[in-house]
C-alpha cells in the first residue's frame, strides 16, 4: 500500500521507504505491518458485469492497535468485529485511500470481516458521513460541540441516559451561511415520543453554557433556544433541511 508526497515537505514522518519518483513527487510505501486492506468501493461499482467503466476500487488499510490506544481511539480508526482476522481487535484506517485497478482482486478469496448486515450498514454509514460533513465555521464546533463534550465528560452515566432517548441532533443556519453564520439554532429529535424532563433539563443547561461561548467568541453570533421534535411526527422536509451533527 503507498501513496504519493512531496520529500522536501512530508507531513508524516514515519520512516517509510520510496523507490519510484515522478519529477518531485515520490511514492511511499506504508509499514510492511499492515497486513490487510478494506474496500470503500461501493459494491455495484467493484461487481460491474460486462464491460467495466469504473476500473479502479479505493483500499484503506486494516491493523491492529496497540492495547493503550485500543481503549480510546481516534475517530478515524473503524473496529472491525467478528473475529475473521484473528485473534484481538483490528481497526479499519479511514485517514487514507489507496486507488488500485480492479485486476488485484483475481485470485484472491475476500474476508467477510463484518458478522452481520448491521455493521455492514454501519460502516456504509461512517464512509458516507466521511464525506458528507458540512464545513462549518470554527466557532460552530469550539462554540457548541466542546460544550457538549464537557458536559458529556462531567457526568457520562446521566449523558448516556439522555444520548439514549435521541435520534439526532441537526443545526440550522437561520441567517448568515455555514462558513459564516449570524443565527443559527439546534435541532434535537427524539427517538420517538416527548424527551423526559431529565434529558430536556440536560439540553437547556448545555445551552446556557454554549450561548455564552458564543456571545464571548463572536457577539454578531447568535444561538437560538433548542428546539426539540418528537421522532415520531417530525417534519420530514424541515428535517432535510437541517445539517448533520455527529456529536456521539
């Protein structure tokens, strides 16, 4: 597995080796301790029947974790489960994409890492988020989502007992646009029926905090109050129209 970089300006200083160059271009090849690589490819582009017109397919690379980093690992890194690598925990690598023609795959038998179409769906669903990020500005995330984090960290078993009665939680730009927003407010839509008092007491205290990082970050910017929908009879087109947080 490689990839292509500027010597004279690497970003990632693990020593790798480089054999092939291309003006001041080179290509790396990643530690030979990665035994496996994912497909990214969505399925009916890799299973083209007859004349193919997509001749490449992506592969992120697949290894295991030391046991400190296993406990907490970074988002990027996917657990691959069901035991059909071998023994302990194997991650998916989701920073990187190699680009390779479909003809590496003649001869080889694939691994069916996932044991149940639920994680397949899940896995669809982190590559797809992967791309679908908004670009928000910097003080969406320093001004709403370290917040909630903090609030998260202060008492996990109360959070998991609120982050268990929602669906989503989805912003909406009221004024202004994503890379520079004036008003904007945050959505939160129960997994279906009315929050309890405990989860809704739980959001308004995150605002309060929230509401002040924001005034104090940017006074032009203003955070609504919450607004909370019950799951079950959700406006579908309001719920397109609002932008995805993953927050957990």
């Amino acid at each position: 597995m490689f990839y292509g970089r500027v010597a004279d300006h690497a970003v990632w200083r693990t020593p790798v080796d480089s054999d092939v160059r291309f003006g001041d271009i080179e290509l790396v090849t990643l530690p030979a301790d990665i035994p496996y690589g994912i497909i990214t490819t969505q399925t009916c582009d890799v299973a083209e029947a007859r004349t193919p017109r997509r001749p490449w397919i992506q592969v992120a690379p697949v290894y295991q974790l030391t046991a400190a980093r296993e406990t907490t690992p970074p988002d990027y890194l996917v657990p691959l489960p069901g035991g059909a690598l071998g023994e302990g925990t194997w991650f998916a690598d989701l920073r990187i994409e190699i680009p390779v023609e479909k003809s590496i795959l003649v001869g080889r038998e694939p691994i069916q890492v996932f044991d149940s179409e639920d994680w397949e769906i899940r896995f669809a669903e982190i590559l797809g988020r992967r791309r679908d990020r908004a670009a928000l500005h910097e003080h969406i995330n320093s001004c709403l989502y370290q917040p909630w984090q903090a609030k998260v960290s202060t008492n996990r078993n109360r959070a998991r007992r609120v982050l268990a009665e929602l669906h989503a939680v989805r912003l909406q730009v009221e004024t202004g646009s994503r890379a520079f927003p004036r008003s904007v407010r945050v959505h939160f839509i129960s997994e279906g029926g009315p929050l309890s008092e405990d989860a809704q007491e739980w959001l308004d205290q995150w605002w309060d905090r929230a509401h002040q990082e924001a005034e104090q970050a940017d006074p032009a910017l203003l955070l609504q109050r919450n607004r909370i929908h019950d799951g079950n009879v959700v406006d579908v087109v309001v719920y397109d129209t609002l932008i995805p947080m993953v927050w957990w």
